[in-house]
C-alpha cells in the first residue's frame, strides 16, 4: 500500500504514459558531469509563511510570506520573487556571455531582462505548477536574444529537466 505521500506526489506528477497522451514530448534529463559550484538554502519555519537564508559567507536571510493573491498577507519575499530574481540576472549574464563570442558585446551591453513567475493550477495535472515570461529590452537582434535562451542554465533546466534528489538528512 502506498503511503499518503506518495499518492499526493503521485496524483500531482503524470506518468510518463500520461505526458504522451497530453502532447508533451519525453525528454532526457540534464544531468551534470562536474559541480563549478554550489549554492545552498536552507527554509525554517511555516515554508512560504517562514524564514529562508543562504548558506554562505553572505548569509542572505529573509522572512518569507504567502502572497496576497494567494490569502496571505504579503509582507515578506516568497519563492516565486526569489526565482523570477535569479531567472532574470542568469539570463542576462548568459545573453551576455553568448553576445560577446558572437562579437555583439555591444548589443548586450545595454540589455535589461524582466522576468515573470506564474504560479497557478496546471491544465494537465493536480495541484500546482509555474509558468514564466522573460521579456528583453534594449536587444534588437532576435536571434542574440534566443541564443541566451538557449545558454541560459535556468531556460536549460526548464526546457529540459534536472535531477532532483530528495534524502532525509
């Protein structure tokens, strides 16, 4: 018999079987063959209603909050924002990256990146799931811009999945 957990996860996740018949495409996970670096987060408290704080000599430390759109009182940071934040500057640093052995260094040089993380109810499946929008300004060249994409290691780990393992401590 499977445990409670197990049932939700398994209710929240299609099966490979499932994401055929919704037309997605089966995929190979990304998997890294060596760690440039790390970063590590540790969350305390009520998760979205708690404490967040980064485990390094910079200590970011914040006091997490549910949205008010989502009942909360939105006095505090919550996942989504942290993710948009991170999505946006890795974007751009990768658009950067790809200009400059382009030679378009000068097109990226001026380029602003805003990112949107939706959070809401999946067509496909039970409970939740994230949609995002990256918009860039400042870049005329269309295909600079999809080149960041596609180097982006965010815009990589959606489009083609990582691994994720998941332990008791």
């Amino acid at each position: 018999m499977l445990s409670t957990a197990a049932r939700v996860a398994r209710k929240a996740v299609p099966s490979t079987r499932n994401l055929r018949a919704y037309g997605h495409p089966i995929r190979t996970l990304m998997t890294l063959k060596d760690h440039k670096y790390t970063a590590q987060a540790t969350a305390r408290g009520q998760g979205r209603n708690g404490q967040v704080k980064s485990d390094d000599d910079f200590g970011l430390d914040l006091r997490l909050a549910m949205p008010k759109s989502l009942g909360g009182k939105g006095d505090g940071q919550n996942p989504e924002m942290l993710f948009a934040m991170g999505y946006a500057s890795c974007f751009l640093s990768a658009m950067q990256l790809v200009a400059g052995r382009m030679g378009k260094s000068e097109m990226a040089k001026n380029a602003v990146v805003h990112a949107q993380v939706h959070v809401g109810e999946p067509k496909e499946m039970e409970g939740f799931g994230l949609e995002v929008e990256i918009k860039v300004e400042n870049v005329p060249d269309e295909d600079l811009i999809q080149a960041g994409h596609e180097a982006c290691p965010y815009s990589r780990a959606l489009k083609h999945g990582v691994v994720v393992n998941v332990s008791k401590a």
